[in-house]
C-alpha cells in the first residue's frame, strides 16, 4: 500500500475543514444552552434548575452518537469513508439551521424543547459518524510514521471550531447584555448554511482512503456491527476508557466553566469568560498540530501521558481561580487547561484509529468514541452541575476531573496499535500476527 505526503496533505485540509464546521455547529450549540437556552427553553425562574435542563438537551446529542456511529460506520465501511462523511456534514448543517429558527417556550410551550431535543439527536447522529470517518480519511492517507501529525489535521477542527463559536458569542456579547437573550442567539445557527457549502465542497473533491480502496473495498465482508462486537470488542472498551479527558473533561473545561463562572454566586461578566475561551480556543489550535508532531517523535501514547497529567495540574488551579475574578488569572489558566488537553486530544485520533484492524474499522472507532462520548461529555457538566448542587464545593467536580484522567491513562497503557502495512487475508480473518507499531 503506497500512501503519500501529498495525498495525506489533501486528505488532511479535507478533515480540518469538515470537522471545523461540524464542531462549529456542535460548540454553538453548547455556548447557547451554556447562556441562553434555560431561560428560553426551559423556564422554571430557577436559573440553576434550568442551566441544568440545557445541559440535559446538551447530553441528547451524545446520547445517539452510537446509533450514528452505527449508521455512518455501516455506510463508510461498505460504501466509502467519503460518502459518509457527506452525508454527515449535510445532516448536521440543515439540524443546525433549524434551531436558528425554533420559537421559544413563550411562543408555542412545550413544543419548543421538544423540537429543540430532536435536532439535537439530530446533530449528535452526525457526529457519530462524522470524527471516525474523518480520523480515518486523514489517518488511512497518511504514511506509517506520520500518523498522529495527519491525524491532527482531524482533531485541528475542534478548536477551530470552538473558535468561532465561542468568537461569534464574544462579538455579540459587546452588543449589550440582551442580545444575544433576544434573538441574538440565533444568528450562530443561521450562518452555519453558508459553511456547510464550503465544506461540502471541500470535502466531496478528496480522494478515497487507500485503505478502503485496497484492503476494504470489493471484498467479501461480514456486518461491519457483528464483526466489530465478535472481534474489536476488548479495544472498543479501551477506546471508550481513554476518552474522558479528551471528551468529558474538555466540556468541563469549556461549557461547564462558562456556566459556572457566569452562573450564582460568582457572577463573572459574560464578555470576560468568552474572550477568555475565544483565546483558549485560538491558543489550542496553534499549538494542536505541533503537539501531534511530537507524537510521531515521542511516541502518541507518551504524549497523552503528558497530557493527563498537565491537564489535571492546570484545571484545578483554573476553578479555583473563578471566585477571585482576576481577570488575567483567568484569560492565562483558561489557555494554560487547553493546551494540555490538546496533548490529550491530538494524538487520540492515530491513537483509536491504529487501534482496529481494517475491516469495521469505521464502525469500530465510532462506536468506541460515541459511546465514550455520550458517557464521558454527555453527561459531565450536567454532573459537574449537579454535583455543585448537592455539595456545595467545586472540590467535587475537581475529584471527578482527577478520576477521569488516572482511568484514562490506565486504558492508554492497554490500547494496542496496529499497523496499516500489515497484509489481510482475503477473507479479512483477524490476523494473529498483526504488527504493532513499535513506539519511538
């Protein structure tokens, strides 16, 4: 199998600027239900009641992310990586549009959370299928000892996107207190049209990965679900155990902070927290590919070690720092917690991806991360959430960040890495003498 830089590089853009735009769409979802979605969608005149219901709708989209994983995964290992990867951008654009244009609950009652879950399910449908596909066009293309720093074209998007999420908000937050309250929210939303466009471009022009084409397409093939419960099972449990930092503990980090830091008793202004975030989030996308470098030099399961243990050494002084309001504290702690994470999510997508063999590849990687997802990001700020309810103490949620990282070390340590030049057996029986790829 003859991969090249060239045909990476395209593959990789390709990846960046899909995921940029689904994680986009993805973020403005979490600022709004962060800001704006309790009081409109949910109204209790509690406003931690109904930060907590956002939260909840939030978890919605991880919650199906595996029956997307499920759904795309079948497409991509039986009809191409590139066909799913479509489909997934166009489901995501139009579901993010339509919340753009939902009434609240003082318009039409109850009806208007209920949509507002449905396009999120919606949402989160498109994203289990959308980061496999595109951790294995960008991966698949990449030549054997430069896996991560392809792979971190994929995992550039995030930041990316949260950019522009979180900078859209910060623009509208200098508009006045009410704006974005009043109508404001909804103009994220709407100018997700115009990205979809461009990155349906993007994306329908890049070649099929080689992969696919040589060890995948127009062989017999079993159910890529059967074949992926029968054989990847133990990896698929490792690879749901190796994402809570890089999933939960990044919307602990982000969405949860935002709620926290704005929300009783603290009450930091708005604006602050979301410059703040806008800076993270342009400080995490310089340095993700170069972290996804030193993958390939270190060796990517070091690098998440370092990962692990940066995060949690910079994320408790960062909650701890909310209460003082000191604004420069925060703006540095902020990017300080994102740059570590970064360690923690730009090698992930080598790291899951070399984990599968070939067949049901894309099934397997999206099952392992929609699943590790909707536990491990569906549901910690809604925890975190609660956890500062019934506590009282943000020490809570900072034993919890602490136990996320020490499991998701201990599954880096058992994860395997396969080796894409390994031959297959025309019949795609699991292979006993599979290379694993020696670390640097």
């Amino acid at each position: 199998m003859t991969t090249t830089h060239s045909r990476a590089r395209r593959a990789g853009i390709a990846a960046f600027v899909g995921t940029t735009i689904e994680w986009y769409d993805f973020y403005v979802y979490a600022t709004a239900a962060a800001l704006v979605f309790g009081p409109l969608f949910f109204p209790s005149g509690d406003p931690l009641a109904e930060t907590a219901a956002a939260f909840a709708t939030f978890a919605v989209a991880f919650l199906v992310r595996p029956l997307g994983g499920i759904i795309f995964g079948h497409i991509g290992d039986k009809l191409g990586r590139r066909t799913s990867l479509v489909i997934t951008l166009l489901l995501m654009g139009v579901s993010t549009v339509l919340v753009g244009c939902l009434p609240t609950y003082d318009t039409i009652g109850f009806l208007a959370p209920v949509l507002l879950i449905l396009l999120r399910a919606m949402q989160g449908l498109a994203v289990g299928g959308e980061w496999g596909g595109a951790v294995l066009m960008s991966v698949e293309h990449a030549p054997e000892k430069s896996k991560t720093f392809y792979g971190g074209f994929t995992q550039l998007g995030n930041p990316a996107g949260a950019l522009l999420a979180s900078g859209i908000f910060a623009i509208m937050a200098r508009a006045g207190d009410d704006f974005i309250l009043n109508g404001g929210w909804r103009i994220p939303f709407l100018l997700s049209i115009v990205l979809v466009g461009v990155g349906f471009w993007v994306r329908y022009r890049v070649e099929e990965s080689p992969v696919f084409e040589q060890k995948v397409e127009g062989r017999k093939q079993s159910m890529p679900l059967a074949f992926a419960l029968r054989t990847n099972w133990l990896p698929i449990l490792l690879g749901i155990g190796l994402l809570p930092i890089s999933t939960g503990g990044y919307y602990l980090a982000t969405t949860f902070a935002t709620a926290y830091a704005t929300g009783a008793p603290i009450g930091l202004s708005e604006q602050v927290i979301l410059d703040a975030m806008t800076i993270a989030s342009f400080v995490e996308f310089v340095v993700t590919l170069p972290v996804a470098w030193l993958g390939d030099k270190w060796g990517r399961k070091n690098i998440m070690y370092l990962g692990l243990v940066g995060s949690v050494a910079t994320f408790i002084p960062f909650m701890l720092a909310m209460p003082g309001k000191v604004e420069p504290l925060i703006f540095l702690l902020a990017s300080l917690v994102r740059i570590a994470m970064s360690a923690t999510y730009a090698p992930i997508a080598a790291i899951l991806a070399q984990m599968f063999r070939p067949q049901a590849r894309y099934t397997s990687i999206a099952l392992s991360y929609g699943v590790g997802a909707a536990i491990w990001a569906g549901f910690s700020p809604w925890f975190a959430t609660q956890l500062i309810a019934w506590t009282g103490s943000i020490w809570s949620v900072i034993a919890m960040f602490v136990g996320m990282a020490v499991l998701a070390g201990i599954c880096t340590r058992l994860a395997p890495q396969h080796s894409d030049e390994a031959p297959v057996t025309a019949s795609f029986t699991p292979r006993l003498d599979t290379k694993e790829t020696p670390l640097p």
